[in-house]
C-alpha cells in the first residue's frame, strides 16, 4: 500500500510540472489558462480537477 501512495505521489507531482510548462490545462474537455489577470493582478493555476457523484462527472474546477 505504501509503495502505491508513492507512486501516486510521484505521478501527480510528474503531472504538476508537465501543467506548468502548458498554455492551457485541459480537465474533461474544459479547458483552464495557467495564468489569469484579473482587475490588475496576474493569478497562476494552482490546481485543476474533477468532481464525480458516484460514477457521473459533475463538474470541474481550476483554483487561481
């Protein structure tokens, strides 16, 4: 069990850095801009993902 939280650790840090050198991230077909402006101020990605209720994707979501 340890060795595949490792591996899941490992993967999803692989898929950070892949995401950072990415115009856009895309997360079930909604695609997110790695970087915003916003009255004045420039927002990086930090995070993109997707929420399931039970086997149906519900919605995704990008946090600036």
């Amino acid at each position: 069990m340890r060795g595949f939280i490792v591996a899941a650790l490992l993967a999803a840090g692989g898929l950070v850095g892949a995401a950072a050198r990415a115009d856009t991230v895309e997360v079930a077909n909604v695609k997110y801009e790695t970087a915003v402006d916003l009255a004045g101020q420039k927002l990086q990605l930090n995070g993109a993902g997707i929420r399931y209720k039970f086997v149906v994707k519900v919605y995704t979501a990008g946090l600036y």
